[in-house]
C-alpha cells in the first residue's frame, strides 16, 4: 500500500534558493570586508564606518625601513662628462670613501654553544661604515643567518645578507645599508657543544652580545 506523501517532507531546495542563499552569503562577506576588515588591517575606510567606530586607528601609522646605496651607482661612472684634461671624473656616488677620525678596530669573541643552543652577537654601525668579518667553529657545522635591522623601526623590519643551513664558517665584508645592529644568529643542532670564534674589523662603534639561549640537558 503505497504511503500519503506528507506535505511537511523536506523537499532539495530550487536552484533560485540556492543562487537567493548565495547571493546573500557573499552580500554579507563583503559587508564585513568594507566596514570591518579594510579599515582595522589596510587603513581603507570607504563608508566611514571604521572612523567612527575607531576600527581606524587599530592598523596605526604605516611604517618604512629606507635602506640607502651606499655603495652603488658607480657602474655608470663613465657615462659622467669627462672634465679638462688632467682633472678627476667625479664618482656618481662619492660614498665609497670616508675618512675617519680613528684606526678601525678589530676584536675577536669566542662563544660556547651547547646542544640545541642559539645566540646573537650583533656590530653596532652607523650607515656607511664598513666591517670585515670571519668566524669559525671549533668542530660540527651550525646554522647562521648573517642580517641586519634598525630598532628603532620594529622588529618586523629586518634585511638577511646571507643564511647558511649548514656551515663551519663564513667570511667577508659589510657596508651598513642603515644605521642599526648587523650580525649574526647562531644555533647548534649538533649532539655536542661547539665553540664559534668571531673576529671583526672596521669602524663599528660596539659588539652586543645576546646571551646564550635554549639548550637540551
């Protein structure tokens, strides 16, 4: 006997259901994006909503980290006008050289790390000045990330000049991009201690240490 079919049975909802559904579902989505989102994370406040609601002045000022040639742009040296005979050609970027007041200085640290351990040991330079650099290990290879940031800009702003997954040892030389703190973070995945030797030369105005951190007992 074949069974009445209750006028209460859910029934597949139409295809217009489902696109008037949709419509609305992404009607509210991009309410949220204009009044809520763009505001508080991107500072766009098209309606005015997040001024008033002070959504605004949640993303605060926009920030920039300048990074200065100091280096470069006399690749084009001799595009520059020769002047009368026996006089220089002027560097497009006269930077390369700087006189100092003082001899460089040159200082050598030596830093133990056990298993699992990290550190940082950063130069303090003013944009411009230069350091040469080597560092070793006493055995084992580390992992190093050679870069560089300005403090007073955040610690979301920060440049790598160089990254080393595995490596016993670097050399090399730096001209500071910016004035900020440029060296090292070491960590020891190795199952013994290492000992990493550092020597730095040039005009940097201090060493700053971070101390020795983390470690497996």
């Amino acid at each position: 006997m074949t069974q009445p079919t209750s006028p209460y049975e859910a029934r597949p909802p139409s295809a217009r259901r489902l696109l008037l559904a949709t419509m609305i579902a992404l009607a509210g989505a991009a309410l949220v994006l204009v009044l809520f989102v763009l505001p508080a994370e991107y500072g766009i406040d098209p309606t005015g909503f997040g001024r008033a609601t002070g959504l605004a002045a949640m993303r605060g000022p926009a920030k920039t980290f300048e990074i200065k040639d100091v280096v470069g742009g006399n690749e084009s040296y001799r595009d520059v006008a020769v002047p009368d005979a026996g006089e220089p050609v002027p560097l497009p970027n006269p930077a390369v050289h700087q006189d100092e007041p003082q001899t460089y200085t040159t200082r050598t640290v030596e830093i133990r790390l056990g298993r699992e351990q990290e550190t940082e040991m950063k130069t303090a330079l003013r944009a411009g000045k230069m350091i040469l650099y080597e560092w070793h290990t006493d055995r084992g290879a580390v992992y190093t990330d050679f870069h560089g940031h300005d403090p007073e800009a955040g610690d979301e702003y920060w440049v790598r000049y160089k990254e080393q997954n595995e490596g016993a040892g670097n050399s090399g030389s730096l001209v500071a991009p910016f004035t900020g703190e440029h060296g090292w973070y070491w960590l020891n995945y190795n199952d013994f201690p290492v000992v990493i030797t550092l020597t730095v030369a040039g005009y940097f105005d201090d060493i700053i240490d971070y101390g020795v951190h983390g470690g497996l007992q």
